[in-house]
C-alpha cells in the first residue's frame, strides 16, 4: 500500500511540475497575443545556432547553457500593463534574486535554484509606458549571468 501511495505522489508532483513549466511558457504566448507587443519563442536548437549573434557580448555561453528563452516587449502603457498582470503568474514559485530601481523603472530577476545552477531565469524591466520581459529555461550558471549583466545594460 505505502509502494502505491508513494507512486501516485511521485506522479501527482511530477505532474504538478510539468503544468506549473507549463503555464509559465502559456502565459508568455498569451501576453504575447495582445495588440502592441512582440513576443520571440527560441528553442535549444535554435538558441545553439544564433548564441554568438546575439548583441549582448558573452550570450553565446548562456545560450549554450539554455533549452528554451522567451522574449517579450510592449510598445503601449496599456499593453504593458496587461503583459504585466498576465505574467503575475510565471513568477509563482519562483524566487526574486535581484529588484532594481532607477529614476524612471525598475528590473526585477527571479529564478528558481537547482543547487548551484538555475533551471529558470525570468528578467522583468520596467518603466512608465513599456515592459520587456525574458524567460530564460536551462542549467543556467549565475556566474555567466553576472559577467553579461553589465554588457546588457548597454543594449
């Protein structure tokens, strides 16, 4: 009895965890069917491939370390608002790494830990009329986020 409870526990949390993955990567493409916003789906394949073309000095390696990245920008106050709300629940258990705030926005990076590496990095920046917004899926080692992190302030 205990070998069945144990089974269907394990499937019950195996499951529970393939649908939250799940509704993160769905609440992206929905944000990204709203008027004024462009969202960009890359997959490992094709991450392996555009890695060193990418603007950001030193994405190359983080690419290498990703099985998916999703991309989302507005271009209106109201979109923004709304990719905003809809994404509310992508943050579900993650936790919040960093927030900063400058005068006219904020960025916030979430991740959730998978021992020293993470699984998931979510970038939000924000200010008074756009939202951006990067879901980045993988092994993805800190210490190569921290050595880009300053080349990307620049883009």
């Amino acid at each position: 009895m205990k070998m069945k409870f144990r089974r269907i526990l394990a499937s019950t949390v195996a499951l529970g965890v393939g649908l939250a993955a799940m509704a993160q990567e769905e609440a992206f493409k929905r944000a990204g069917r709203l008027p004024d916003v462009e969202y960009i789906y890359m997959s490992k394949d094709i991450l392996s491939k555009v890695g060193g073309s990418l603007p950001v000095s030193g994405m190359d390696e983080v690419a290498s370390q990703l099985t998916s990245m999703e991309v989302l920008k507005t271009s209106s106050r109201e979109s923004a608002v709304k990719a905003f709300d809809i994404l509310e629940s992508s943050r579900e258990g993650m936790e919040l790494l960093t927030h900063m705030s400058e005068n006219d926005g904020t960025v916030d990076i979430y991740g959730v830990r998978n021992s020293d590496k993470l699984s998931e990095l979510m970038v939000l920046v924000m200010n008074d009329s756009i939202l951006s917004a990067v879901m980045m899926k993988g092994n993805i080692d800190p210490e190569t986020i921290k050595g880009i992190a300053p080349e990307s302030g620049k883009d």
